[in-house]
C-alpha cells in the first residue's frame, strides 16, 4: 500500500516530530492553515475515525489534548481548531487517520465558506430520531 503517513510512521519521510511513542507520531503539516498547524497519527494504518478500535481512539486523543495545550503555551493563539476529515466530501486527502490541530487567530483570515442549512416545521424531530434509530 502506498500510504505517504505510513512511510513518516516507519521514518522513511521526513517530518518536522512534535511527538512521537511506540503508537502514535505527531508533526508539523507541510501545509499549515497558521504556522504551528500539527498532524496527529496512529503509527498503525486505519483509514478513518470510524476505523480506530476504541482504544486506539483513546489513546491518541489524550495525546492529541496534550499536544493541544503544547501549542496554547507555545503561541498563545486565540483559539484553535481540532479536526478530523473522514471520507473525500469532507476534505480527507490522505486516507490514514489524522488529527489536525490548528491554532487560530481573531484577524487570521482562514474562513470555512460555510452556507448554513435549516430545518422545515418538525423535522429536527425527525432527523434526531432516524439517527437514534439506527
Ligand atoms: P486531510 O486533507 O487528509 O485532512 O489532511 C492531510 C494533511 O496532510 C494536509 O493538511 C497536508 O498538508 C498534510 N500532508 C500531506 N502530505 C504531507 C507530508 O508529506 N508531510 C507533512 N508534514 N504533511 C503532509
Ligand atoms: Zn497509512
């Protein structure tokens, strides 16, 4: 499999390390949204956030938090964004599981073209039910 995060795990590309233990790595993203962008990845493959068994998941958001406050110290942003993209339409471009970590600023200028949809009379209790249903 040609998987560009499995070969920065197994330390055959080279990244910037901000963490790294025996099941997770984490590293600067090439491309930062603001400098001090940070990817978090289990160093074994799972394609996405549904694919990690739950300890696997636990493990590295505890870890992802951690790095989290690392990068709050070192910047001091405003705020900042965890994400994760699952799947092409929600803009995953390397299908093995990340966590970004993205500080942010007031005056950054990174903006999400976010057009906001809404709910017809009664149908959130609809939406709400057929999500519990399953
Ligand atoms: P996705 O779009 O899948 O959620 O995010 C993938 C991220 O990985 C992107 O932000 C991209 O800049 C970053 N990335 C892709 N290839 C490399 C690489 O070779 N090295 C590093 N450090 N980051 C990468
Ligand atoms: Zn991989």
């Amino acid at each position: 499999m040609n998987c560009i995060f499995c070969e920065i795990a197994a330390g055959k590309a080279p990244v910037e390390i901000i963490y790294e233990d025996e099941n997770v790595l984490s590293f600067l993203d090439i491309k930062p949204l603001n400098i001090g962008h940070t990817l978090v990845i289990p160093k074994r493959h799972y394609e996405n956030y549904l694919d990690l068994p739950a300890d696997e998941l636990r493990n590295i958001t505890l870890i992802s938090q951690k790095i989290a406050a690392k990068i709050v110290k070192a910047f001091e942003p405003d705020g900042f964004n965890i994400i994760v993209n699952s799947g092409k339409a929600a803009g995953q471009s390397i299908f093995h599981f990340h966590y970004h970590i993205i500080p942010r600023y007031s005056d950054d200028k990174v903006k999400f073209n976010i057009v906001f949809k809404s709910y017809g009379n009664g149908e959130m209790k609809q939406i709400a039910e057929k999500i519990k249903n399953v």
